[in-house]
C-alpha cells in the first residue's frame, strides 16, 4: 500500500494509527468468494484433479478410516514435470499407476516430494524405464506398501539397496513392502 493509501486510511479512521494498523492487519485477509478456508483448499484439490483429468488421469477418491484419499490412474501417458507437479495440489494420495507411462528417474524425485508421496500406499512403476537410479531417489513414501517394477529396469541389487535403507530409516512405518520385479 502506498502512502496516499495509508493517507485514506487514516482520514477514515479519524486520524486513529490504531485503526490503520488493525485495518491493514486484516484488509489481505479479507475474500470476496464467501468461502471457507477449507472450501478453498478443497476447490484447489478439484481443479488440480480436473487439470489432470482433462489430459486422460483417471482419478478415484477412496474413504479410509482416515479420511478420503486418492488413487490416481496416470497409466499409458506421456507425462511432464508439470503434469507431475499439479499432484501436490490434490492433496492426499495413497495410489499411484504410472503402468507404460514415459515416467523417468528424474521424474521420481518429483514423485518423492512429501506433498505427494509420503502417503502412498501403492506405486505401480511396470512397464516403465525406471532404473536402480530412479528407485534411490524414492525416500518418502514412508506407509507404502506395494511397489510394482514389473519389466522396469531396476535390478536385484536396486530392491535389496531399497528395501535396507526403509528398513534403516525411523520415520517409515511400514517396513514389509511387497515388491514386484519380474
């Protein structure tokens, strides 16, 4: 706010300072859409689902005694950091098929941010070029459960380096995953 805006401010306020700090303090807080917050962060969730959705995602919403959740179907397409990116605004994820997509090694790291993977409880990874170099850089799903890498080309020796690092690692809770390589 520039100087003739506090100058407004003030003048409305009957020269009151107190009034323009506490006006200032909530003026940015103030919304004209009549939503709640979390109105708003559900909205967000939709609109990042739908952005998706409208490139061929096909997205479930699942009920756990949690809370709801997603299972998110991304299998066959060809995706981008971007598309990759908007899966942080849908908030919580358990499932994750990237089956015959285009995902790469770089791409899981974008996967591995808490934002999206740390609530996985399925990653499906078949059919994909994913490597051992790929499967390091998956640190925080700490619940998965089911990791499928059926024909990726991530070895014996990428799962058995995996598996002892969860194993090691304190913060994940559920250290008998399934992991499919074939």
């Amino acid at each position: 706010m520039n100087n003739h805006g506090i100058q407004r401010l003030r003048r409305a306020a009957g020269g009151c300072a107190g009034m323009v700090v506490l006006a200032l303090v909530f003026l940015p807080a103030c919304k004209d859409d009549g939503l709640s917050e979390l109105e708003r962060w559900k909205k967000r969730q939709e609109e990042a689902a739908q952005s998706l959705i409208d490139k061929g995602m096909k997205a479930t919403r699942k009920n756990y005694p949690q809370g709801q959740a997603w299972s998110l179907d991304l299998s066959g397409m060809q995706l981008t950091d971007d598309m990759l990116r908007r899966l942080k605004g849908m908030g919580h994820i358990t499932e994750l098929n990237f089956s015959g997509s285009t995902i790469t090694d770089d791409q899981l790291a974008i996967i591995n941010d808490p934002e999206i993977g740390s609530l996985l409880l399925k990653l499906n990874l078949s059919n994909t070029g994913i490597t051992d170099a790929g499967l390091d850089q998956l640190t925080s799903p700490l619940v998965l459960q089911e990791l499928n890498l059926a024909e990726t080309k991530v070895t014996a020796a990428g799962v058995e380096r995996f598996r002892k690092r969860r194993q090691q690692d304190p913060k994940v809770r559920w250290k008998n995953i399934t992991i499919i390589l074939k």
